[in-house]
C-alpha cells in the first residue's frame, strides 16, 4: 500500500485534487483519466453517500488517482468507515482545537496511535493478509480543515497534534466566519495572512496544506502562495461552469433564442 499524494508531497510537488459530489460511478471514471493526483469524494456537502462513494473508488480503481474523501463530520463511525473502503485520505471539515484534531487522528490510526476498530473490509484487499493493517497508519493522510476563527485562533495547536499530515483550507467557510462573503477564490488582506501564517506554520512543522479553489486561476495563485493540494472547483461546478459558457456562446453567437 503507498499512497501517490504522499510520493508527489516527498518530490516537493503540488497535488492536483478533483472532487466528486455527483453519486455516480461514472462520472468518477470520467474524472479518474483526466489527469488528477487524487480525487476527494465529498460527503458532507456532495449529494454523496457511502454506497455511492464504494461505487466512486471502484470506478477510479483502475486509474492512478488516490482516493480521499470528504466525511460529513469529525464521527469516529463513518471516519472508520470509509478507511475500510479504501479511502487513503480523511479531510474532515470544522476543527476548532486540538482535542478535536487529536480526536480526529485517533479515529484514522489504527492502535496504539489511536482507536480505529479492525475490520479493513474492501481495503485489505490489497496484499496479503495482514499487509495493509501494517502500512496504514503510515500511508493514510489525515487532514482536519482549518475554516473558522476558532480553527485560526488554534492554528499551532491544532497543527502540533501529532499523526496529521497537514490541513485542508475551507475558504467559503473561513471568509464567513470572519463576516465575509462566502467564496472559494478569497483576496481579503485579512485572509491572504492568515493563509501566509498557516503556511509558514506548515512548512515549519513539515506539513502540508491544501486549499479549495474555484479553478486554474484560483489554483495558480494558491500554489504560488505555498499551497501544496490544490482542489479544482468540482464535478458539478465543472460541469455547470462549461455548460453555461457554451449556453451563453450559442446564444450571443447568434443561434435561435429559446
């Protein structure tokens, strides 16, 4: 078991993240053999659930992407769950502290780093008998997001948890939090130091930080601050965004008006 992002992070490259909130196998095929490093299901805000996100890494299984995903909450429960999926990586949204990141970790490592119940039912497939138990805790990546002022006020706590890999930037949420306006592409000054903080703070502790982005553009700017994951929009955003481009072409270009 080696988890791809952990190779491209040891090179000292970017990770290129897509994101899969559609509930379908085939759309997460089509996504798999565009070129991604990895690819996140999303399920807390994606119209994702577990069954559709087994469907998800089974479609990407035979291209090489690393599967993440998303959980809905900081639950020890559906964080196990996914593991045993197959999942190499745990983004899991509003850490405010160290004992929530603590707790965290302790859900995604197998003893004695932490309390993750035995039971690997589609991930030790991989190797034999006894293989993946011995490389998981090593192999997995644990990312608390960091997308409050709570989560800013406890930036080095939380990142002193040991077992974390690095943090996951929420900006919509993290911009709302401080009375801004929700989006993903955020050029606040207020903003941008707090993301040079977390970066530095990173770098210091050899972790690595991701982001959300709106796509190329947002991604360019984020890797040039020091991002090391960067998250191209999503499956729907993807799709949407180039329909209605194509719309609105069609129709300033003249074709019939509906």
């Amino acid at each position: 078991m080696t988890n791809k992002v952990k190779e491209i992070w040891t090179a000292g490259q970017v990770v290129i993240n897509g994101w899969l909130s559609i509930p379908s196998g085939f759309s997460a095929e089509v996504m798999a053999q565009c070129g991604f490093d990895s690819i996140t299901v999303d399920l807390q805000h994606g119209v994702q659930d577990y069954h559709s996100m087994v469907a998800c890494f089974q479609a990407m299984g035979a291209f090489p992407v690393t599967p993440m995903v998303r959980v809905p909450w900081n639950e020890p429960g559906i964080i196990g769950k996914v593991l045993d999926a197959g999942a190499y990586g745990v983004i899991c949204p509003m850490i405010n502290s160290a004992e929530e990141a603590e707790a965290l970790v302790r859900a995604c490592k197998y003893p004695p780093r932490g309390a993750r119940s035995n039971g690997p039912v589609r991930a030790g497939f991989r190797g034999p008998g006894g293989a993946y138990q011995a490389t998981a805790n090593e192999q997995t990546l644990c990312l608390p997001m960091i997308e409050t002022r709570a989560a800013v006020e406890n930036m080095e706590a939380i990142l002193d948890v040991d077992g974390i890999a690095g943090v996951y930037v929420g900006p919509s949420d993290l911009g709302f939090s401080y009375g801004l306006t929700p989006k993903l592409d955020r050029d606040e000054p207020e903003i941008i130091e707090i993301y040079r903080k977390l970066l530095r703070e990173c770098e210091q502790r050899g972790l690595y930080a991701g982001i959300h982005c709106s796509g190329p553009a947002g991604a360019k700017r984020a890797i040039d601050l020091g991002f090391k994951l960067v998250t191209l929009l999503s499956d729907i955003g993807m799709m949407a965004g180039a329909a209605r481009q194509w719309v609105g072409e069609t129709r300033g270009g003249g074709g019939k008006q509906g």
